[in-house]
C-alpha cells in the first residue's frame, strides 16, 4: 500500500491531514485515548464516570483505522458519561464519532459550518458513508 504526502481534500482550511506514513498520523492521539483508562470516576470534578476500558478499545482501533487510511483526528476527549469522543474535521464539516461501552449507543455525529447535523448508529455502513461525505463532498472518491 502507497500513501500520498499532501493531498488537497476540497476544503479550504482543512483540518484533515494525509501523512506519508500511517504510523505518525495519530500516534500521539492513540497514546491520549490509552491515557483515558488512568481517569477515575468523578474526573470532572461533576460526577463524571470513568472511561470504559470497552469504549477506550474501540476507540483505539477506530484511531488505527483511520490511520491506516492517513486520516488525523482533529480531536479526542472523554465523555462524561464514560463515553470517549472523536472528532474528524474538514473546512466546516464535522464529524463526532462516539464509542460507549454498549455497542448499540455509538454514534456518528455529522454538521456543517455548525448548523446542519444528521446522526447515525456506527456500523460498516455509515462509517464509510460518513468518512466519505467529509472527505470528498462531491462524491469522486475512487480510492475511498
């Protein structure tokens, strides 16, 4: 697999960021994810609950796919519910991917110059669609 250094993404301004090796792209965000395990309860200071170590898993490997595929992540955080956040940007289109530690409540999260928003259940599915759609807009993505 080859990976191109610098590849225009349509989007001025663009948050997303295609390496030129999937090694670098987002080590520093994976090690921040893995760090969320030492959280306790109440790490807010308002009662939020520690990270799940099933939500922090996923979440890992969702960094490494995206990795794989010379995508940054723009952002990273816990949620309070225990919850880990990822967030994907490019121009004014946002995505929020959320990993809980029941499969059926993650989440995609999508908007645009923060006004539009749709929301979708994370399966194969919409995963691709979504990544897609932040991506290459106009659809012509042959390598995606």
């Amino acid at each position: 697999m080859t990976y191109s250094a610098n590849i225009d993404l349509n989007y001025s301004n663009s948050s997303i960021q295609q390496n030129s090796s999937p090694f670098d792209v987002n080590h520093g965000k994976i090690s921040l994810i893995k760090s969320f395990s030492n959280l306790d309860d109440n790490w807010n200071s308002y009662g939020a609950n520690k990270p799940s170590a099933k939500a922090i898993v996923k979440a890992v490997n969702f960094a490494k796919y995206l990795s794989d595929r010379c995508l940054e992540i723009f952002f990273t955080a816990p949620t309070p519910d225990g919850d880990i956040l990822i967030e994907l940007k490019n121009g004014g289109a946002s995505l929020e991917f959320i990993f809980s530690s029941i499969d059926e409540e993650d989440k995609i999260i999508g908007s645009f110059d923060s006004d539009e928003y749709c929301e979708a259940k994370i399966n194969d599915t919409t995963k691709q669609a979504y990544l897609k759609w932040l991506i290459c807009p106009d659809g012509d993505c042959p390598n995606f």
